[in-house]
C-alpha cells in the first residue's frame, strides 16, 4: 500500500457493512457541538435553516456564540470574513446551492482572497436533496470552490466522517468549503477516526480497476465493488473525501497498479472530482479513465434514489463504467 494513502480499519469489502442509516448533515450538526464544548473560538451563523442544518444543539449550548442572519446569505458571509478578522473561527450553515451560487462574489471578494478562516458548510448537496426540485440540487458547487485559490474543499461520504471532517477544519488555517446531504445514508467509516484533510482512504485494495468516490457515491461505490468482486474483478476502491488538495500520490500510485480508473460523484462531470483526476493523470500518468457523474444537467423532483439512478450515479452505472473502462486498458 502506498504511504501516502491513510489505511483506515474497514479495508477489506467484507468489513464495508452499513452500521445504519444518518444523514451527513447530521454529522456536520454532531460535530459542530463538540466544537463548541472544546473551542471557544467557534461561532455559528445560520440564514434561516437551523433545523435543516442540526445546528440547535450547538446554540443551545453556545447562544451567545451564534448569530442567526435570516435569509441574508451574502451579509453572512460579509459577517463571517468580519468575525474570522477578529480572530473568531465562523462555521456558515445554510443549502449548498445558497452557501455558492448565491454568494459567489462574496465568498471569492470577502473571504477567498484574503484567506479569511471561514468555514462555509453547506447542506442539502445534489441531487440527493430530493423532493424540493432542481433549483435546490446543485451539482456546480465543488468545481465553483475548487476554483478559487487557497480554498480547501471536502466531501465526507457519511455521518461519522462529516462528523470527524467538521471537528478537524476547525483547526485549519485558512477557508474551507464543507459539503454535505439530506437523505439518511448508511453508516460504514469507523466512530472514532481521525480525519486527515488532504489524505485518501484506502478501503479496499485491488488489482484490475481503482474506482475514485467521494460522497454520497462512496457507499455506491462499495456496493458495485461488491458485485463486482463476485464476477472475479479486484477492484482497488479509495475514498477521496478531499477534493482540493488532492492527494496526488496516492491518485498515481494507484492508477499505475490497476492501470484503469473510474470515478463516482454526486456532482457535474465538468468541474468535480473526475475532472480534477484527468487533469492529473492527464498531465503525469495518461490512464483510461470513466466518470460517473451528472452528464450536463439540471436534476428534477423525485426520491433521491430514484434520482441518482436516473441521473446516472447509480450501483449498476458504477458497475457499468468499470466494465467499459476495462476494455480500453
């Protein structure tokens, strides 16, 4: 196994097992309060979606550390660069879509080019949001901060890491782009992980295809590994909960074993976690290479299940992109 890739306890696809079900969104909340038992230098602020964003419990305990700035976003990320200025450590909470396309400018002007320590978290990401339609899916946010310079961007892939992810931007200097969901989703990482920005997660090696996920997709990921492994195909299967820093070493090390690769995201295929991978390998280690993303397009309502299958981030679309991509190795 590479160094450069964090090996974590479930490396093995019999050890992949769901736990249960809770949304990351939860975590984020999970995370925020223990922050605010340990670090008295974290505020919160929210526009109008304490509920959506499981904040209430860190205001509960912290009320005069939270500033609730209704549906406001762009004066609270203005309020957010103020209070990172004087030395405050501001976690932003509302959806994705409002934590980005909707204050874009403020964001790039006010916080990414002064390197303000504001952590924008971001709920409600993808299609996977569901019933409220495609004017809430955003599926442009990860390669909108990923473009800014200086900005760390992480995609945790369930409630225990977003949990972990959340406690550990904390400590890092400088912006941070936290994304999360909506739906309840299986549980598979382990409770008391140390979360590493900036390091793969190895959790399964293999030998015939490397399947990059991030998100939501890593639980799908796991699933099409599975079925995958019963047809006789070793699939080394990393988890990539940061988007920016990639962890380069371990994108090439992998990709010189397997010598094919695929990648899983809950997002465009312009702009996220594949693109950042063709750069890559484009640039360093020319591989074949599929992307399972949302192929130019706007998301509609429906389940999220029904949408990530229909959008083409699915189990059987994972497994699919592995099989086409095997032939052209």
């Amino acid at each position: 196994m590479n160094n450069s890739i964090t090996s974590n306890n479930t490396t093995m696809l019999d050890k992949l097992v769901s736990t249960g079900k809770k949304s990351t969104r939860d975590g984020f909340g999970a995370g925020l309060h223990e922050l605010g038992k340990t670090n008295k230098n974290v505020v919160a602020l929210c526009a109008d979606l304490v509920g959506s964003l499981k904040m209430q419990k860190f205001i509960d305990d912290n009320p005069e550390r939270f500033f609730q700035v209704g549906v406001a976003e762009a004066n609270m990320m203005g309020i957010a660069a103020g209070l990172a200025t004087a030395g405050k450590i501001p976690f932003t909470g509302t959806f994705a879509n409002f934590s980005t396309g909707r204050v874009y400018d403020q964001i790039r002007q006010s916080i990414a080019y002064s390197h303000k320590n504001v952590k924008i978290c971001a709920s409600h990401a993808g299609v996977s949001l569901g019933e409220d339609g495609a004017t809430h899916q955003i599926l442009e946010d990860l390669g909108m901060m990923k473009m800014l310079p200086g900005m760390t961007v992480i995609n945790p892939c369930d409630y225990n890491q977003t949990k972990a992810a959340t406690i550990a931007i904390a400590d890092h200097d400088g912006p941070v782009y936290l994304r999360f969901g909506r739906p309840g989703w299986p549980m598979f990482t382990p409770e008391d992980q140390k979360f590493e920005i900036g390091k793969a997660l190895m959790l399964n090696e293999g030998t015939d295809v490397t399947i990059f996920a991030t998100g939501h997709l890593v639980w799908n990921s796991i699933e099409a590994a599975k079925a995958l492994a019963a047809k006789g195909i070793s699939v080394e299967l990393i988890n990539i909960h940061t988007i920016k820093p990639l962890d380069e070493e371990a994108v090439l090390a992998s990709a010189t074993k397997t010598k094919c690769v695929v990648t899983a995201e809950e997002h465009q295929m312009n702009g996220g976690l594949g693109d950042s991978i063709a750069q890559l390998l484009s640039r360093k280690l020319p591989t074949p290479l599929e992307m399972v993303a949302v192929n130019d397009s706007f998301g509609e309502s429906g389940t999220p299940m029904e949408l990530l299958d229909k959008y083409g981030m699915g189990v059987n679309d994972i497994v699919e992109a592995v099989t086409n991509v095997m032939k052209r190795k």
